[in-house]
C-alpha cells in the first residue's frame, strides 16, 4: 500500500461518518441572536445551537452582532453592572436571519442517559477519597508491554503493526484484527490503549467482538466499529539520487528514440510520490459515527497535556452513549415495522372487503340480467297470446320462448341462488375473492351466445353456473 493510500484510509472512516451524520439547522433573527448573547454565555448559546463557541462568535461578528468579551460572565457573577450595547443596523437585509447548522441533538432517551452520567460523574468528583482521573489504570498505560500484560485479542495487531516497515504508514484490519493506521514505532503504544480499552469495558461486563472485517467494541452487545489513526505531517518529497538517476535514463531514452524516428514503446517513468508523510506519534481514536449518533462525541486524541491512555474513562462514556442511541434507533426501527406492518394489514383488509362488496354487486347485477330478461320475455308473449291463438313456426317459437322464460326464472329461485352462493362461498364475511375470479356469465350478447347457453342449460351433471366457471 502506498503512502499516499494509507494516508487517505486513515480519514475514510471519520469522512463516511461525516456524510452519515445529520445536521439541524436553527434559524433565528438577528435580534435574538443579540439578546441571548447577552442574556447568557456564548457557551451555552452554542450549546443550544449544536455549535461551537467560536462558531457563534463568528457568525455574530459576521452579522454585526456585538458579544461580550471574555471575562464579561464573571464579572456579572462578581456584582458588577454594565450598560448593554445597541444593536446597530446592516447594510443587507439578508444579515437580519442567522442561520446555524450544526449536528443533530441526540435522542430524549440518550439524553437521559447522558444525564444519569453526568450525575455519577459529579458524585465521584465530590468524593473525598476521589483519586486523579484515570489513576487507576495510568501505571498500566506506562508499563513495558509484554506478552503477559497485552490483551490476548490486542497481540496479533500489535506483531502486525511491529512487522511493518520502520518509519511508514501502515494499515492494519481483517478478521481477528482490530483496524489501526500507524507507523511500526506506535506498536507497542497502540497495544497498550487497546488493552486499557478492553479491561475497562470487561471491568463494566462488555466485552469485543469480531467479524471478517475487523475486530470492533460491542458495549452492551451494540456492535461499534473504531479506528486508531496515528496522525501524519505532509510535505514536498524530495527526489533521492536513485529517482533523479532512473528519471534522467527515462527522459534520455525517450530522446534517443525521438532522434531515431522510433515508434517503441520505451520504459514507463519512475512512480514518483508528490508529497512525503512523516508519522508524528500522535494518535486519534475515532469511533464509526452516523445520523443515529448526532450530538455524541465520536473523536478522541492526543493533545498538549492528556494522552489517550487518559481518556478511556470519557471514552466508555462515549460508549454508553453509543449503545443507548443503538438501542433507541433500533428500537424505533422495529416500532417503524410494526406500524408499517398493521397499516398494509389494514389495507390488505380493505381491500379485500372492497373486492367482496364489488362481487357481490356483480353478482347481484347478472341475476338481475335474468330478471329482466325473464320479465320481457314474458311480456312478449303475453302481447303474442292477446292476438289469438299461435299456429305453425309461431306456435313453436312461442313454446321455445316460454321455455327459455321459465329456465330464466329457475336460474334466480331461491334454490339456484343458494347452490350459486354456497359454491361461491359469496355471502362469508371472511372470504378473500380475487378479482378476476368469474361469480357468474353474462347474458350480454356481445360476450355470451345464445347457443353456447342453451347448451349449458342441458349438459348432465353439474349446473350450468358451476360448469361455465
């Protein structure tokens, strides 16, 4: 792997995070801004915001916004009193709204939670017998780092990571490893954190999990992935006499064959790199964030006066944080389903009692086809009859048309609907009808024909509804 590649694989879980995470954007007029400014410190404005401090002091000094300087707060807490500025005016309208986007606020429920470690936190520093942060564990975090006080799960990380070049980035991740970017000389440092890391989430009943990919923390049985990132500084590189000599054989071959009219192809260039990264020993663990995790602390590094060995107590924090809003999340999510699931039950269920209804107004609608039908046949030969008596083929047409009446009148009797509605299992208030499902024919004579009923009328067996079904 390339310098430059493990460079950027060093930001890749931190930049995926970033575009996971939601953002909340406050919007809020240029004179409130100005009063809770001065109603409160700009800390706990920002805080409101989901800001920085330094953030609401540039937006204010961009829209013109006078804040108090520092000091101001104590001050006021001292006694003294002091005139509050005017608001002047801008020179755009557009500066009169102050527009703030800043991370999402975490969930009542992590909130709580949040809470609840806030308050143990202030019982242990009211304790008398309250030690310095983190001294529980800082001989352990300065100890030499053997195979006897490495965490079984840190060794083949830290023999990977020791089994690197001397002086380059290395990235080290898969299965049974847990994912680092650093140089070979933070081996044994990187163990270390890793081990304190380990025994205090076993200390709370947590332990580390492992899949293809890595090995990642699971708080509270809440799989979250991380990266300890050793960070690099980047400078011009500068060409080493075997580059420049391999540059100079590449640029006086390509001469040679220029000279020569020659088409063949000559030897590729030296792979020279643009900038050179020099390690710097500083470590930052990042915790693989997203929207489910806006508001909580993901970074934790390095600084001028603590380390990250002193930071595990914040970082089992973070952790709880962590798996609190995993759980919320997930719980929601099934909450979701569920809802989801009851809404396409009820919809499926109206649907179905809609279909029912349309088959039996169908139904009832082709019966009424053989009402009719049935009432003007009779009609017909009732006005044939008033004329006198019917002789040769009239006779006979008048017989086959009472015939055709009278099968009529026995296909809507209260017996052939019963036989019609029990096949059909029609009248269940339960039953699921599909929609192309035929409850009966037609005697429109644009879809049926004369013929084709008159011989259902007579086939043996089942009746002439069940069969033409």
């Amino acid at each position: 792997m390339t310098i430059q590649a493990v460079a950027q694989s060093s930001l890749k879980l931190g930049y995926i995070a970033s575009l996971a995470m939601t953002s909340a954007m406050t919007t809020i007029s240029r004179q409130d801004l100005f009063d809770k400014v001065w109603s409160s410190p700009v800390t706990r404005v920002a805080a409101e915001f989901g800001v920085s401090d330094t953030a609401v002091r540039k937006m204010c000094r961009r829209h013109g916004i006078p804040v108090p300087s520092r000091g101001y707060w104590a001050q006021v807490a001292a006694g003294r009193t002091f005139p509050r500025p005017k608001l002047g005016p801008v020179s755009r309208a557009r500066l009169e709204t102050v527009r703030f986007v800043g991370a999402g606020q975490p969930s009542p429920e992590v909130k709580a939670v949040a809470e609840r470690l806030k308050e143990k936190a202030r019982e242990v520093q009211r304790s008398p017998d309250r030690g310095a942060p983190g001294e529980e564990i800082a001989p352990q975090a300065h100890a030499a780092a053997d195979n006897q006080e490495i965490h079984p799960l840190v060794v083949r990380t830290r023999d990977k990571l020791a089994g690197a070049e001397a002086g380059e980035m290395t990235r080290v991740s898969g299965k049974g490893l847990f994912t680092v970017v650093a140089s070979a000389g933070q081996a044994d440092r990187v163990a270390r954190i890793l081990t304190l890391i380990l025994r205090a989430m076993e200390a709370q009943g947590w332990s580390a999990k492992g899949d293809d990919k890595s090995l990642f923390l699971a708080p509270d049985d809440e799989p979250i992935r991380f990266e300890i990132a050793e960070q690099s500084t980047r400078t011009p590189h500068k060409r080493t006499d075997a580059e420049a000599a391999a540059v100079k054989r590449y640029e006086e071959g390509r001469e040679r064959a220029y000279r020569r009219g020659s088409w063949s192809v000559t030897p590729d260039p030296p792979l020279i790199p643009e900038w050179d990264y020099e390690p710097t020993g500083q470590l930052v663990l990042t915790l693989d964030g997203g929207y489910r995790h806006s508001g909580m602390r993901r970074k934790f590094s390095d600084g001028k006066t603590q380390r990250l060995e002193g930071m595990v107590d914040r970082l089992m924090e973070a952790l709880t944080l962590y798996a609190a809003g995993e759980k919320v999340w997930r719980e929601r999510q099934e909450k979701e389903r569920l809802e989801r699931a009851e809404a396409e039950k009820r919809r499926k269920e109206a649907d179905r009692r809609q279909r029912l209804a349309s088959k039996r107004l169908e139904f009832l609608e082709l019966q009424l086809q053989r009402f009719r039908r049935a009432a003007d046949v009779e009609a017909f030969i009732a006005q044939a009859e008033a004329e006198g008596p019917a002789e040769d083929v009239v006779g006979d047409f008048i017989a086959w048309a009472k015939r055709y009446a009278a099968s009529l009148r026995e296909d809507i009797s209260q017996e052939a609907l019963r036989q019609k509605l029990q096949a059909l299992d029609l009248m269940n208030d339960e039953v699921d009808i599909d929609g192309w499902r035929s409850v009966d024919h037609s005697l429109d004579p644009e879809t049926e024909h004369r013929t084709r009923y008159l011989e259902a009328r007579v086939r043996p067996g089942a009746p002439w509804w069940y069969w033409r079904r």
